[in-house]
C-alpha cells in the first residue's frame, strides 16, 4: 500500500511530533485485542520465536546483542493476583483483601520482573466488582541473552497467568544497532507482512504492518496491525537504531538501553 511520508525540521517541531507519535501508539496499545483463538495465552512466546528468526541477521552482534523488553497487563481479581505473584517471586507490599484503593509495585530483581497493581478507578471499564484491578507485568532481559533464556522466562510468564486464572494481553518491543539501513524492509519480508501506516521525518521513520504468521494483534481503525517496525538516528551518533514492536513498539523511540 502506497504510503505518504512528511519531512519535519528538527528541533521543537520534531520532539512534538515524536511525542504525538508515541501517545498515538501507547492509545493503540490499551485499545488492542488479541485473536479469539486457543492459543491466546501463548502468543507472546509464538510470536517472541518469529521475531527472533526474522531479526537474528538484522541486529550488530545478532538478536541477542538487543534489548528485549515484554510486557503483559489485564484485568483480575485479588486472588488471582495473589496467585500470580507468588507463582513469580513477587512480595506484595500490601493486601489486596481491603476497600481501600490499592496503588502497589513490586521487583523480582533476580529474574527481572516488575509488578504494578492498582485498583481501577470507580465507574471505569463497566462493572470493577469482577475484575477490581488492573495489573501491568513486565519482563526486561538483558542485552547478551539467548532464546531459550528468554523464551523460559516469557513460557514462565504465561504459564503463571494461565495458573492464576488470569487472561493477559502482552506484547514486546527489542531494540538494537541495524547492520544495514534496508534491516527494517528485510524484517517486512521475512514476515510476509503487509504495510498499513507509515511516518517519517528527519529523525525516524515507522511503518506498521500485520503479518499472518503473528498471533497478536491490535485494532488500528478498521484494519488489524500486529507488528510496527521503526529505525531512530541514535542520539549524537550516525548509526541508527532499529526498533520492533510487537503488536506494536512501547516506551520512547530514543529511548537507550
């Protein structure tokens, strides 16, 4: 699909572009919906195994050389919470049996996993007496890990979840140095994947596509789109940055790891 691109100047100009962008996507993200299938709960570890295949040529030092970063939030119940952080490692700093607003983080430094819990806001997302919470969980590797470290860690995730009772939504973003500047378009390839959106400045470029071979997906109008490619002049250097994004990137385009 043929895609119309703008070029801004840098400077003030760009910074609120970039922040728009990345406020569109974040939106994108808490609007997703994963495909109604059995294998729901495990598509992040699906879809972690073909991004991995696709970007292990893309990245200086291989897909082990990037970031991998994953996330999974929904909402739950205490006792599924409960269940989820003992089954993780996690020491809730308060109990979530009481009326009062719960606003709770928690750390599992040794397998790097954070917690967040909070008490959805009265009145929001319909009736909060079945689902009173809202958890967001994230798993941050580090750079220099193999697949099967991170896909123990991302099956330990899922599994917990599905333990718990609870149905989570996730979603990952890596982040590296491309090997050449044609990275992104080899990704697109290798994924079959059809272009849905694109943006460019002087600064980054990002197209969103959906392939068929992801199982996650999210709703961008009226067309799904599961995988958002992005590559981001790094910050003082000519090298560029490539970002991929699952169903769709998360955090700062210039963020550095």
């Amino acid at each position: 699909m043929p895609a119309n691109h703008s070029r801004q100047p840098k400077g003030g100009m760009l910074a609120v572009v970039v922040l728009l962008l990345i406020l569109v996507t974040r939106t994108l993200w808490h609007n997703r919906n994963l495909p109604a299938t059995s294998s729901a709960e495990f598509a992040v570890s699906h879809d972690f195994e073909q991004v991995w295949k696709w970007s292990s040529t893309t990245y200086v030092g291989g897909a082990e050389k990037a970031h991998w970063s994953f996330r999974w939030d929904g909402g739950a119940k205490a006792d599924g919470i409960e269940r989820l952080a003992e089954a993780l490692g996690f020491t809730l700093s308060t109990g979530l049996d009481g009326d009062a607003p719960v606003d709770i983080t928690a750390t599992n430094d040794a397998d790097r996993l954070k917690l967040w819990v909070r008490s959805k806001p009265a009145g929001q997302l319909g009736d909060s007496s079945k689902m009173p919470y809202e958890l967001v969980l994230l798993l941050d590797t580090a750079r220099g890990s193999d697949s099967k470290s991170i896909a123990d860690e991302v099956h330990k995730v899922e599994n917990a979840a599905i333990a718990a009772g609870l149905l989570l939504q996730g979603g990952f973003t890596v982040r590296g140095e491309m090997v050449q500047a044609d990275a992104p378009d080899r990704i697109a390839a290798a994924a079959g994947a059809t272009e849905v959106e694109a943006y460019d400045d002087s600064h980054t470029s990002s197209l969103t596509y959906y392939s068929k071979s992801l199982q996650s997906g999210v709703q961008s109008g009226a067309t799904k789109v599961n995988l958002q490619i992005a590559g981001a002049l790094t910050t003082g250097e000519a090298a560029r940055e490539l970002i991929i994004g699952v169903p769709l990137i998360t955090g700062d385009y210039t963020e550095q790891k």
